[in-house]
C-alpha cells in the first residue's frame, strides 16, 4: 500500500477500478460500514443525487469501514465517492451550493461526482471549492485560489489514519497534486454538457468523466436509455465524451458486463461501473483481463 486511496493507486499503474452503488445511497450506518469494508470493489459510490442527503448516516458509514478494516489490499477503507445533488449549470450554482462539498469532505470521504457539469466555469468552481487555498498547484492556469475552509479536518483526518496537516496535505485533487488524494469526477449528462466536453474536461483537477447514459437519452428525447447498441446519436454522444476524456489524460467511466469488460478495458475505458448482480463477475473478469495484482 503506498497511498490512501486504493482508486487513485490503481489509476497510477493504469489498472482499471471497479465501483459499486447506486443512486439510492449505500447503507449509511456504522453496520453497513463495516459490512462494505470486504467489498470487491475498489470504491464505493454513495448516490446522493437522487438518495438522501444523510450527513450523521454519512459519518457512521466511514466510521464503520475504519472500524471493519483495513481492507485485504492494506488499505484503510476502500474509497469512497460521493455523487452530489448539485446541477454543474453555472460556476454561480455550483459557488452557491458549495456547502454540499464541504460537508461531504469533512466526513472524510475520498471523492466527489458532479452531476451534469455543463459549463467550465461550473467545473472550476467544483474544483475551487474542494481545494484548501494554501494548495496553489495549477493556481494561475486554469484555476483560482481554493475556497474550502478551516475545520472539517479535524473530523477528516481520522478516518484517513493521519494526523490533522498530513491530511491537509493530502487532501488535495489527483492527478493535478500528484500527491493528492481526491478523486473529483463529472457527469457530461445533458446535450448542453455536451456541446462544452472538450473544455470542461481539460479543468485542472478532474480525474474521471462519465457520459451519463440515462439522462443524456432524456436529453434527446428518449423516455428510457434505449440500451447497448446505442442509437447513433447516442454512441456519438458516448464517443465525444470518450474522446475528451482521452485528450485531457483523464479516466472514462462507463458500464460493462463479464462477456463486455475485456473490449471496454482494451479500448480505455478505466473506471467501470459494476454494480447489480453481474458486478462482482464483471470486477473478477476484469481483473484478470488487466492482469492485476493488488488484492481486493
């Protein structure tokens, strides 16, 4: 083990990461920590977008995997990603909604996921406000002075297993701080994200994009995602977002099956949602496709 987040270490060695969870939230409770701790995954999504905003069951849950682990890999916890319930619209909607963040990263969490992050402004405002302002990597090229405050350290640090300043170290976006330990991602959801993908994608400080396949199909007037083989409008929409993500060095997230892993994982694709019955057949068969090594 030589990072906290287990996510960000297989990125590092351009092994793909397997997640699971979904839109309703894990079980946010002490129990349900120490039961996640021996996931197969690599993190966990907690779906706060459409679950509930729970800060005490938040809590609990990273609590609960500090008290069932480490993990088999030696890891303290697996990581865990926080999907927010705030629209990416504006840099003005996401600054004023800044307050999600910096309750979610005081509970000691490892990542954050934007939801339809349309406009660059919107993403630099997510990045600027997750970052503490004595972070000045990337200051001055793309980014401004960081916006989170004083205090939640003091609550963060302990789960993470450091003292109260390595965590302030630490605590900081990957891959723009090398040594950081955040994993802040975006969802490019929406035809009005997708016209902007290939600006939005190269903001400092983003280490994974998805392209939303649910509600990019609502998007363009389709009442349920039609499914795999996409229309042609919708592969087009998957391809740009793919190729954006390419072009900034940034991973791209997308699902798969057993029988599909091998191809995505050949084509690039490095975050992979693999939650549902066919997640852990998925994981174990991507795993020996990528030839990895770290244990679960």
């Amino acid at each position: 083990m030589s990072r906290i987040n287990r996510a960000i270490e297989l990125l590092e060695q351009d092994q793909p990461i397997y997640y699971t969870g979904g839109h309703t939230g894990a079980n946010l409770s002490y129990e349900g920590g120490k039961e996640m701790v021996s996931t197969y995954a690599d993190y966990i999504n907690v779906g706060m977008e459409h679950g509930s905003f729970d800060m005490p069951g938040l809590q609990q849950f990273m609590e609960g995997l500090v008290a069932g682990g480490p993990t088999r890999s030696g890891h303290r916890t697996p990581a865990v990603v926080v999907e927010v319930p705030v629209d990416g619209a504006s840099g003005d909607i996401v600054r004023a909604n800044a307050w999600q963040f910096r309750q979610i990263l005081a509970r000691g969490v490892h990542g954050i996921l934007m939801c339809h992050a349309e406009t660059p402004d919107a993403v630099k405002a997510f990045v600027e406000s997750c970052r503490y302002p004595f972070q000045t990597i990337g200051v001055g090229k793309g980014l401004d002075v960081g916006r989170r405050g004083s205090a939640g350290q003091a609550s963060a640090a302990p789960v993470w297993g450091v003292s109260i300043d390595e965590y302030l170290d630490k605590a900081d976006p990957w891959p723009l701080n090398p040594d950081g330990e955040l994993m802040l991602g975006l969802k490019i959801e929406n035809t009005r994200a997708l016209v902007n993908v290939e600006v939005t994608t190269q903001v400092p400080g983003i280490a994974f994009a998805e392209w939303g396949p649910g509600d990019m199909s609502m998007s363009m007037g389709y009442k349920n995602a039609p499914g795999e083989p996409w229309p042609d409008e919708l592969w087009e929409a998957r391809e740009r977002v793919r190729k954006a993500c390419k072009n900034a060095g940034i991973a791209f997230l997308e699902g798969a099956t057993p029988d599909t892993i091998g191809a995505k994982i050949d084509e690039g694709i490095r975050v992979v949602s693999s939650g549902g019955a066919l997640g852990e057949a998925t994981a174990k068969a991507g795993r020996a496709h990528s030839g990895r090594t770290m244990p679960v």
